[in-house]
C-alpha cells in the first residue's frame, strides 16, 4: 500500500480517485449483448451462454427440483446463519416502512402522501469466484417488507457443476423470491430490463456484479429500467487511532480487499507507527488468504494517509468525507464524536468491534452501497429503494377560492395562462 504522510492539501482528491472503470472495450461488448438480447430473447440468452461460459442450461428457469437439490445441500450452520441474517434484515427494514403522511394544509386544502410498492424488481446475484447469497438477504427481504408484488432474481450457473450455487436458491427460496433464472452477465441485466419469452420485464434492476453487469446497469438504467444506485468496485476506509487494534484493522482492509482485484482500501491514522503495526498485520494474514493473490492486487490500488499533529481528527474526518467511501470503519477514541462529523459514507462502523463484515451479513444495515464516492449524493439501499410515494391533494371549493388570487398571480407571472384559467373558470370568471 502506498503511503503518504501528511498529504498537502492540493493533492487530497487525487488521493480519492479510484480504479478506472472505464473501459471501452467493456463498453462496446455490452452494447452488443444488449442489443442481441433485445432482439433474439432467450435465444439470444442461450446462444451467449455458449458463447461466453461453454454451454447453455436447458431451461433457463429453476424448477422445484433445483430447489429441493439445494434445500438438501445447504449444510445445517448455513442454514441457521440465514435465518439468524434474516430476522435482523427484516427486522431493521420494517422499522423503515413510511408513515402516510396527511395534512391540511390551509382550510379546504387536503395533502396527502402515499407509499407505493414497486410492482415487479429484478435482483441480480453474482455467482463468480464468489457466489454472493448473502445478497439474496439484502435485496429480497426489503423487498417482500415492501410488499413488492413480484420478485424475480438472475443469476449464472457454476461453470464446474453447470448449477446455480445451493446457497443461492436456498436463500431465494427462505426470501420468498418468486422465480430464479440461471442467466448470469450484462444478458442477464438486458434480460430483466427489456424481458424474454421467459423473463419478465420489471421495473427496477438491484445488485452488485462484475464490470459487464455494472456497465449494462448503467446503460439500461439512463433509458429502459430504473436501477438501484450507481456502484463500482468495494472500498472500505478505515478511520484508527492508538485505541485501535492493528490486526483488527488489517483485517478489516484484507476483507474488503479479498472482494476483487479492482477493490480499494485505504487506512487513515495519525501516526506512523500506527500504520506500520497495520501493514506488518496485513502481511502476516495476507499469507494465511485463500484470495490472497486477489487481494494482493487490490492493495496495489490501496494507500495509508497519515494526518499527525494537533489536528489531526479534524484532517482524518475532513478526508473521510471527501473520499465518501462505501463502508467506513471507525476505530479510533470517542468515536461517535467523529461520526457525528461524517456526512458522505454508505454504511459507518462505531468502534473496534464492528467489523464491516458484520453489516455484509447479519447486524441488519443493507451491504448493497453506493461505491466511487457516490455516497455523496446517493443512500445505500434501504425500504425507499423498494417503493414510491405518490401524493393526492383534494381541495373543496372553499379552499380552492382561498388559494386562487395565489395560483393566478404565479401563472400569468409564468405565462402560463392555461393554468391561471383552470383555476378562474372554477371560480367563474375565465380568463380566455
């Protein structure tokens, strides 16, 4: 990890800047998936799955039988980890559900604002190098709460078993998710967004994926589909002082790192030896990884910062909200001193003994993060991703006739005369 000691002030977003992204390769390959999908349908899905993993599945939905598969081959300690994740996800998404809201607003007016659930969402679960059912819990449990009317989820089949991972279709099934499609990749995403003979178009497209899929979200989602949130590759920025616990640090760092090659994790501390204990942990568990070689890559785009001196709080908090990382771990004394300060983070955590790990699976915060210091502008994924509010206003005729003097002043200053007679026609005397 690169490391920099008391940064200059002119070179702090710099420091913010992640792996690229952009690849223009990626771009064009996507464009044509998109296209092939939007023209052929599940031909067009299977003959890419030949094409790109080897062979295609012979029917491109999960059947009961996958599922009791699965359900036998879920070992007995996963199966009570998901139910225990799951009553903390739902538990704190419920807490969210929204109030309706109803006002009078002044005499005769009446405002209401409504949730509505979205009708139909499209999940995508990566089943790569890590098939991701924990994800499952995030998307599909908020979901349900929300009383989405139907949930289905995509997700590729395992190139060694030709299966879709049992984990996943077993978390699928326990969320009440209402159809699983064995369709991985930016086709996948196409899929959802534009539908199949198969597939059914929905409205919204959630998860996380590899560069193609983030790609396909983010052309589809500027015209066809609506999309969760604009997210890259996994950051965590961990915030430590002498309080904190170096091997605990590292590990931290390294759970994120182990995510991909393209992740980025940054220390920041207010002390040399602070991040030299650190880096001496990341190396002794950094040999013991089965990702190690991933995660080895990912901290070549990763960096220490250190900021000492009687200051030094202040500067740490002010770059945390600069980076606006997807997770944020605070170790240092009075933490919540410091979180009070912190306004762009996905998800933040209070104290040596929250590891992020803990928010991934089971405390009950959503993992699904705005990444690329989107958090600056863009919440995580939470009850609101899940619906829309819809206001009603009825107004008698007293209460329009109160406001009508208002709304005839703004229209004819807007020119909009149309809109100022809609009102004087109800009062009898139009303006036309």
């Amino acid at each position: 990890m690169e490391k920099y000691i008391n940064p200059e002030y002119s070179i702090l977003s710099d420091l913010c800047i992640r792996p690229s992204t952009d690849n223009p390769v990626v771009r064009e390959r996507v464009d044509k998936i998109i296209t092939r999908v939007k023209e052929g349908g599940d031909a067009a899905l299977r003959s890419l799955a030949e094409e790109i993993d080897g062979s295609a599945p012979s029917c491109l939905e999960c059947k009961s039988d996958e599922f009791t598969f699965a359900e036998n081959a879920v070992s007995d300690s996963v199966r009570k980890a998901i139910a225990q994740a799951a009553q903390n996800i739902e538990a704190f998404h419920r807490a969210q559900l929204p109030e309706t809201v109803e006002i009078e607003t002044s005499l005769g007016v009446r405002c209401i604002q409504k949730a509505v659930p979205i009708q139909r969402v499209g999940l995508y679960i990566p089943g790569g190098t890590a098939p991701l059912f924990s994800t499952v819990l995030m998307l599909a449990i908020p979901a349900k709460v929300a009383q989405c009317k139907e949930v289905i989820l995509c997700t590729p089949v395992s190139r060694q078993t030709g299966k879709v991972a049992s984990e996943v279709l077993y978390a699928a099934k326990y969320c009440g998710v209402d159809k699983v499609y064995k369709v991985g990749g930016a086709q996948a995403i196409a899929a959802m967004a534009f539908g199949t003979e198969t597939i059914a178009k929905v409205d919204k497209i959630f998860g996380p994926g590899n560069q193609y899929v983030t790609t396909a979200k983010q052309l589809l989602g500027n015209k066809y589909v609506a999309i969760d949130l604009p997210a890259g590759p996994s950051e965590v920025m961990v915030m430590a002082d002498a309080s904190a616990v170096p091997a605990f640090v590292a590990a931290d760092l390294l759970s994120q790192a182990e995510h991909g090659a393209d992740s980025q994790v940054i220390l920041v501390c207010d002390s040399e030896s602070i991040a030299e204990g650190v880096q001496a942990e990341i190396d002794a568990q950094l040999r013991q990884l089965g990702r190690s070689e991933i995660a080895s890559r990912a901290l070549e785009n990763s960096r220490i910062i250190v900021f000492n001196g009687e200051d030094s709080r202040s500067r740490m908090t002010d770059f945390a909200n600069l980076y606006g990382p997807e997770h944020l771990i605070i170790s240092l004394e009075n933490p919540w001193e410091i979180a009070s300060r912190i306004i762009s983070a996905g998800s933040v955590f209070i104290g040596n003994w929250s590891p992020e790990s803990a928010g991934d699976y089971a405390s009950g915060t959503n993992h699904t993060l705005p990444t690329c210091g989107w958090s600056r502008a863009h919440s995580g994924v939470n009850i609101d991703s899940f619906i829309r509010k819809i206001t009603f206003q009825e107004l008698s005729q007293d209460g329009l006739r109160g406001l009508s003097q208002t709304i005839t002043a703004m229209a004819d200053a807007e020119g909009l005369q149309a809109h100022a007679n809609a009102v004087s026609i109800r009062m009898g005397k139009s303006s036309l």
